[in-house]
C-alpha cells in the first residue's frame, strides 16, 4: 500500500516544493494538503495520513498547536519542515521522525522520507502485534507490552539538527555548561549542563561515575580497584574512565549490568 501523506505549509512555494519531490516517489500518496493550522486540524481528523509534513510557524495555530488539538495518540508520524532550528528540542519532546530546515536538500529530503517509510512499516506491525496480543489475551494467553518509541537527543551541529538515538551513546563527558556526547567514534557537543542530562539519561540505562563523567552501563567491560577507593572503568572500545569515590553508589548498578 502507498505511503498516505500530508503537507502542512502556509507557504504555497513550500508546499509545491515538498510535492514534487514526493511525484518523484511511486509509493506515496498526497492525500492532502493545507495552507494553516486550523485547517490541518480537521483535514487530520479525517483523512488520517500515515506521515505529516509539518511546518512550525504559521498564523492563528503553529504545527505543535495542530498535534496538540489533533491529540499525540492519534497524530501520524510526523516530519518538521522549517526555516527555524530554535524548535528542534520541541520537535524531539514530541517524537517527530525528523526536522528538516529550509531550504530542503534532495538527499536529506529522501533520507528523512526513507525512515518515515521504517517508521510507518514498524508502527502497523507493532498495531498487528498489539490486536493479536488482544485476540491471544481473550483467550487466555498472555498479552505482551506493547514497544515503546525509541528515546532520542537533539544536537545542533553546522546548521544541521541531528536525532541520536539514547542506546548508542557510549559515555558522557562534562566541560562547563557544555557536554560531550560520545558515539562511537563521534562526538556531539551539546549546550546542556551534566545534571540535566544525568536526569535524562539515569532511568535508560546510565550512571554518572564522576562529576564530569555519565556511562552506558551496557558499555562497561571491566572495573579494576585503584588503592585509592576509586575504580578504573573500562569500556568495550577500550575507553578508559574512572569512578570516584563520591559515586561510589554507581557501583551497584555497574555490578548489576555486568552480572
């Protein structure tokens, strides 16, 4: 079945734009499009699309006013198309596939398209999933919980807004109001400060072993005792930071993850 699409743009150019591109896909299908908010509202109610193109500002309701009166439950994937990167965060609180700045590049047009395809495919098995669990449960089975989105964190890199996945974060390294977000071997520089992400990061796997150091369990290979109380943490890609005696209580968790 063709991929059911929506564009949301006040701006006549934009939407012509983002159509075209689309024409040049046989798998998709415009069902509909709207110069505003208020309109976007109703058309989604009704046409229920698989994928929104999305725009940010726009008069009497912006894109995130339309998800809000539309209801997150029910609103299709959606893909931000904008000429402001000040709302990447939101756009991530809100679990939007992508967020695409204008003016839009062909191949970054089609990378986001690609993984709204995944995104759509994923979503109707999971439904399958859950109403066959139902259909098992009624009978007596057990019925699984349903999967969750993955988390993800926004950076803002050379006028690039990038989504990172939270389970492939290695470590995280502080420096001021700035952290260093290392991924394999990348690294991403975020305006945020240790206790923030500390926060955001504890309950999906992480531990802070230092003032300036938060680890992905997952990553940890090895802990060596130093004659001082403090550790020598060591991670899969031979990544070496310690644990200070003040997070002597990560210890526990990294016990855990490794038993």
């Amino acid at each position: 079945m063709p991929l059911r699409i929506a564009i949301v743009d006040d701006e006549e150019l934009a939407r012509r734009g983002i159509r075209k591109r689309l024409e040049q896909h046989t798998d998709v299908e415009i069902v509909a499009e709207c110069e505003s908010g208020r309109q976007a509202i109703d058309v989604l109610r009704r046409s229920s699309p698989d994928l929104v193109f999305l725009d940010v500002q726009m008069p009497g309701k912006s894109g995130f006013d339309v998800i809000e009166s539309v209801g997150w439950e029910r609103f299709p994937q959606v893909i931000f198309v904008t000429a402001h990167d000040q709302y990447a965060i939101r756009a991530f609180e809100v679990n939007a596939l992508d967020y695409l700045l204008k003016p839009v590049d062909d191949e970054r047009f089609d990378l986001a398209l690609q993984r709204a395809r995944q995104a759509v495919t994923q979503k109707k098995q999971s439904d399958i999933g859950r109403r066959l669990a139902a259909v098992v449960g009624k009978a007596g089975g057990e019925v699984s919980p349903a999967p969750s989105r993955f988390d993800r964190m926004v950076v803002r890199s050379s006028g690039r807004v990038i989504f990172l996945r939270v389970p492939e974060i290695d470590w995280v390294e502080a420096a001021g109001d700035y952290v260093t977000l290392h991924v394999g071997k990348k690294e991403w520089l975020m305006r945020e400060t240790i206790g923030c992400i500390e926060n955001k990061l504890e309950p999906r796997g992480f531990a802070r072993i230092h003032r300036s150091t938060i680890v992905n369990l997952e990553r940890v290979s090895e802990m060596q005792p130093l004659d001082n109380g403090e550790y020598r943490v060591l991670l899969r890609d031979g990544t070496e930071l310690k644990l200070s005696r003040s997070y002597r209580n990560a210890l526990s968790r990294l016990a855990e993850i490794r038993a």
